[in-house]
C-alpha cells in the first residue's frame, strides 16, 4: 500500500451524504497514514444516508468557515443527493473546493460528488465517471463522460457508486500519494 504519512486530507460534506462514500475512503486513507478531517458547513456533527435511510451521525473535525485549503494537501467529495446538492448551492463550500481545483490539488469524487465540482468550474476538459444520473450536467460544463468503475484524469479520481469504492480507494491513494500540488493535467 501507498504511503500517505504526512498528508493531510479534507473531507467535505453536509448532512445527507452517503456513509459508505465517507467511511470506507477515510478509513482507507487513515491506513495509509493520512490525517483526514471533516469539514462541513454545519457544526458539531453531519448526519450520513445509509442507502435508503438515515444513517450514523459523524463528528465535524473542521467548521468550513474556520478552514483553510491550503493547510491540506487534497480533497475528498463523496456522494450522496443531498450532499453535494447542498454543498454546491452554499458559496463558502464552492470557494473551499475551488481553491484546490485552482491549486492543482489532488480531488477526488464519488457518486454524486462531482456537482460541487462543476459549481467550482473544475471539470471542463476532464475525462470524468460519476452516478449515471450526472452524466448530462457532467457533458454540459465540458467533461467528456465515460461509464467506468474509476477514472484517474491527471489531478481528479472519479467513482461512480458505492460498489466501486475498493477500485476508488486503491486510485484516490496512488494519486494523493504521487500528485505533487499544481500538476493537475
């Protein structure tokens, strides 16, 4: 496994994500040796979506409006449909995820979580995956689409479910493990 000891992963999310998208990946980054935090517009706690009903609540590490990218080495947007719904409507979580698509950072997406990414403009040009339902919106800001497990397009990783998360963790890790800052294409 790839080393990610002394890197420092943002996670960012609302109520409404979807738990595996979180839980699986940060484990596996953790394992890697990463410091991962929660950032979240909402304070104290988010609650996830565990498939068709509410599921565990999970403690915020970081306030969004007290963190700043630049104290992280790369992002993490999992999925869910309100999740990133939400989180692309709120202007201080488009700016968060702006700033590393502007820095070149290493982001990586699930399911649903490329739509904050296209609020961020950081899609055009991009070969992209997401959950089938994004294909369109994804087409529209410039992404050429594709229905694959994952895809590794220079400084993103896009997944497209839950059952891609194996594929997903073992492509999100290499990247944040070898993409240096600024080399996203």
């Amino acid at each position: 496994m790839e080393s990610l000891q002394g890197k420092k992963v943002a996670i960012l999310v609302t109520d409404g994500f979807e738990q595996v998208e979180l839980t699986q990946p940060r484990e596996a980054l953790d394992q890697a040796g990463a410091k991962t935090e929660v950032v979240s517009p909402a304070r104290g706690q988010v609650k996830g979506w565990n498939h068709t009903e509410w599921g565990d609540k999970i403690p915020v590490d970081v306030p969004l409006q007290q963190a700043r990218p630049e104290s992280y080495d790369a992002l993490l947007l999992p999925g869910g449909v309100m999740n990133p719904d939400h989180l692309r409507m709120n202007p201080d979580a488009v700016r968060f995820v702006k700033s590393f698509v502007d820095a070149g950072k290493p982001i990586a997406a699930i399911c649903h979580g490329p739509w904050t990414l296209i609020e961020a403009g950081g899609v055009k040009g991009r070969k992209m995956t997401s959950w089938p339902s994004l294909q369109t919106d994804l087409r529209n800001a410039g992404a050429h689409w594709v229905d694959q497990q994952v895809v590794h397009d220079g400084n993103l990783v896009t997944s497209r479910k839950p059952d891609d998360i194996p594929a997903f963790n073992k492509e999100m890790i290499g990247l944040f493990a070898h993409q240096e800052v600024g080399a996203g294409r």
